[in-house]
C-alpha cells in the first residue's frame, strides 16, 4: 500500500444527520452519513497545468484507456476521428509522470500505445508517440467489451501505483459475448481498477454502459453527438488526475443483535452498496466506494435494532473510513476476504437510537433523510417508467414517469426534470400529470435512462 505523507492526502471528515427518537417498539433508525475530502494540496495545480506537475509529486497513478474500433464506429466516420481527438485530448490531459496504455476494443483486445503488456510513463516523448499510434486505429469488427477490460486490468496491475483508472468508450451493444462474460469480468476487475465509461450515438446499450461504471465504481454517460467527446474525455481525464487516494471503504460496527438494511451512495448519484459489504472483522463490515479527490457524497446507511423501553439509548452504527491492506478487502475480488487490517483515516460517525414517548420528537422525519429517500425513488420509477414505454404499458409508464416528475420538482432537481420534459408533456408537475410524448428522440430517451441516478444534494 502507498505510504501517504501528509501534504498530499485529504483530510476526511464525516457528519451524521438523523432523527435519533424511535417510537416504542420503534425498530429501523436512517441516517444520512456525509464524507467529505479537502485540502489534499495537489488537485488544483493537477488539474490546471498538469505538466508543471513534476513526477513523483502528484498521486501515483496508472490510466488506460479503451476505445471501441468495432466497424460501427465507421458509421458515420466522422465518429471514428471523434473518438481519436478525444483520446488526443485526455493524453494531452495526464499529469506527467503517470502510467497509461491505450486500448483498441473490438471483439479482441489490442494494445495501441505503448504495446509489449506494458505501460508508459507520461512525458511530452511519450504524449506525442501515442497520439501518434492514434493515427492507427481504424474501425472493423465486432465488440466483446470484457476482452477490453480484462487487457486494461493485466496492463493497469503491472504498475506499482496507488491509483488505478479506466476510461471506456463504445458505440454499441457488446454483441460478440455473453452477458454472463461480462459480468464474470467485472466482478473480476471489480476493486482492482475504477472505470469511467462512456456511450457515444444512440445504438448502445444503458444498461450495459451504466452496469460497467456501476461495477468499477465509475461514472456513466451518453455522449449523445460525438463532436463532444473531446470536451468529455478532458473532463473525465481532469477528474481522474485529480484523484488522490483510492480504495477507500465506508467501515460500518454494528452492536449485536443490530443488522444493517442498506448502505446506499446517494450523491452525487444513487448506487447501491449493500451487496458490496465485505467482512472486517467482529460484527464489522467494509464497502467499498473507490478513489477520492477533493469532493464530498452523501450515503443512506438504514439499520434495524433490537426493540427497546421509553428511556432507553444506543449506538445503532459506527462509521468511520479506512483503506483496507492490499490483498485485503479492498484489492481482492473475492467478497469474503478482507481480514479487517486497515489503515484508518482517522475520522468516524455515531449513528444513535432513543426511544422516546414524545410523539413530535419520534415521528419527524430528518429532512436529508426525507431528501434522499425521494432522490432515490426519483431513480427508481424513472427507470421502471422508461421500461414499461419499452414494453408498451403506456398507462404505467406514465404513471411511473408522472411520479418522477412530481418527485424531481419537489426536491428541485431541475436537471432530471429537463430530461423528463423531453419524453413527457408536463401538465402539472406538483400532482405529477403528465402525458406521454408521442414521439421522443432516442438520444433523449437514453439520456433521461443513463443520468437517471444523478441526484441534487439537500439544500441547506
């Protein structure tokens, strides 16, 4: 593991909001736990003039990156030089010093730029030749996106870096493997690297895209004109430059006879951590929630204790960050490994439960809790309200998507109601009427489908 000095690693906090005062009897206790990183020193200069950054300086890092050269990349062909620039851009992108390989995907895995299974170390040499090898990707093929991956996890583990990262392009549905392979790959990868992921035009598959970033704790999103990948691939490379302590685990205790419901990220977006636990010792528990630069998320961690009497208290969780040990819990792929040894970051959180006879106290609902609750029914019925339209249930799919726009104006999630304006007619958005549009661009479908889990944080 990376020995952190003190100038170059953020300063974690974590506040707990919740309203402790259970009915009696009462038994489920929610609490909105959020985990902020700040003053890691280096991100600013990282971002804004990376090649002043001297090597060694910055995070250790390794970065590959995976463009789809399937023929549908041909169609039109402006898309293949697109999807070249933008790679150009996020090379011209990397902080000196750091690690990276380029990637062609098509129903193989080719090694673009540096070749040989290894990777290069980035410089203004090395910059100008990979985007020189650029010139060489040409489009034809098919598409088996776990080959890519797979290629992108030997290449990215050869290099002695704390922080691993993919970028991943594609245009299409990963047609030339089984589903079942892909998912084999991702729970093969998963905790080894973090990915981005990326679907360019309208003939890929959301689920697919969003499952990869889902799995490798990265970001989705449709770029649906590929003129705009440049801007993309710069912002996605800034981001990952910016990066400067990976595998960091939420730790959750829990007193006996408590048992934890959920953990979900809830911002920026909406993803469910609870299947990801891995054990870390007596009643302790680790998931995961990759690398962190100078940012802040919020995650809804609910848990059932045991009943109680009117009067009496108890620490229903403790939550506090660690990096688990390489080979531990973190870096390994198997669920149940993780020992428990950690490196703390030093900060933790008290989730508490009181039960108390004063009924105001015990039945007001914690206004972030309430928030987040709604962002993550917001994502839910849009998705079930976009595959019912799919599946021609018209009057449930406006249902679904009548709730979500009701939900998106009164959480003031202007962007998600933006979307949901371009597939549906809003009639009246506080009640949540709304007709279904008779005709939506693909483009706007999609972008509504793959954004669906971004979330607006509390106002406060």
């Amino acid at each position: 593991m990376a020995n952190f000095s003190k100038s170059s690693v953020p300063q974690f906090s974590v506040d707990v909001y919740q309203n402790e005062y259970l009915p009696e009897g009462g038994r489920e206790v929610n609490a909105i736990v959020t985990v902020t990183a700040t003053g890691g020193g280096t991100i600013g200069s990282a971002v804004r003039a990376p090649h002043l950054y001297a090597p060694g300086q910055g995070p250790d890092a390794a970065v590959a990156i995976m463009v789809d050269c399937s023929g549908s990349m041909d169609y039109p062909p402006t898309k293949m030089r697109n999807a070249r620039e933008a790679t150009a851009a996020a090379i011209d992108t990397l902080r000196d010093g750091v690690h990276f390989a380029v990637i062609g995907g098509t129903h193989v895995a080719k090694e673009v730029y540096p070749g040989g299974g290894r990777l290069a170390v980035a410089d203004a040499t090395t910059r100008g030749q990979a985007k020189q090898a650029l010139r060489r990707l040409s489009a034809g093929g098919g598409t088996a996106i776990g080959t890519w991956l797979r290629l992108a996890d030997r290449l990215l583990s050869s290099a002695d870096v704390s922080i691993r990262h993919g970028i991943l392009l594609t245009d299409g549905r990963n047609e030339h493997e089984s589903p079942g392979a892909l998912k084999a790959t991702l729970d093969a990868c998963a905790g080894r690297f973090t990915c981005d992921a990326r679907g360019v035009g309208t003939d890929w598959e959301v689920k697919e895209v969003t499952g990869i970033a889902s799995a490798l704790l990265g970001t989705a999103d449709i770029v649906a004109d590929p003129a705009a990948l440049a801007a993309d691939f710069t912002q996605m490379m800034e981001t990952a430059m910016g990066k400067e302590v990976a595998d960091v685990a939420l730790r959750l205790w829990t007193p006996v006879g408590t048992e934890i419901k959920f953990v979900k990220q809830v911002a920026p977006t909406v993803e469910d951590l609870t299947a990801r636990r891995v054990e870390a010792g007596p009643r302790a528990g680790d998931y995961p929630t990759g690398s962190w630069g100078d940012e802040s998320r919020d995650y809804h961690v609910c848990v059932q204790v045991p009943a109680a009497n009117i009067g009496q208290e108890m620490l229903a969780a403790r939550v506090s960050l660690v990096i688990p040990e390489a080979g531990g819990a973190s870096r390994s792929s198997g669920a149940g490994s993780g020992g428990g040894s950690a490196q703390s970051l030093g900060v933790q959180g008290l989730v508490r439960a009181v039960w108390t006879d004063d009924m105001a106290a015990s039945t007001s609902i914690n206004p972030q809790v309430a928030h987040y609750t709604g962002q993550a029914e917001l994502a839910q019925v849009i998705q079930q309200g976009l595959d019912l339209r799919k599946e021609g249930d018209f009057d449930g799919a406006t249902a679904k998507l009548g709730r979500a726009v009701q939900l998106a104006n009164a959480s003031g999630n202007a962007d998600t109601a933006k979307l949901l304006a371009k597939v549906v007619d809003v009639v009246d958005a506080a009640t949540g009427t709304v007709r279904l549009k008779a005709k939506v661009a693909e483009a706007d479908e999609m972008t509504l489908e793959t954004r669906s889990t971004k979330t607006v944080r509390v106002k406060k």
